[in-house]
C-alpha cells in the first residue's frame, strides 16, 4: 500500500480489493520462506498486470 500511496493512487493500487488495479504475482512457494539462494528457481504460476492475466501455469 505505501508505493500506491506514494503515487498518489491508494484510491486505484496497492491492495487487492473490489476497485482496484490488479497487479499480482502468484509463487509455487512463499517467496518469504523460501531460502534465499533458491529465489531466482521459484516458479511463478500467474501474474496479472491491470487485471488481467498475463502469464499463467497450464495446471491453473
């Protein structure tokens, strides 16, 4: 929420809710817990850019 807010968009970006852009990247794993030296390797399985798909898995 803070680079929306920082671009003046909090009212169109930063979370993920009814109204706003969707702009997403689903991991395999979280990307949190994951060791850092494997982080380049984790799958992406969907990213959404302005709401829509633009890249997704075959098995989503």
């Amino acid at each position: 929420m803070n680079p929306a807010w920082a671009a003046g968009e909090e009212n169109t970006a930063g979370r993920i809710a009814a109204g706003h852009r969707a702009d997403l990247t689903a991991f395999a794993d979280d990307p949190l817990t994951v060791a850092a030296t494997d982080l380049a390797d984790l799958p992406v399985l969907l990213t959404v850019l302005g709401g829509h798909p633009t890249h997704r898995t075959a098995d989503l």
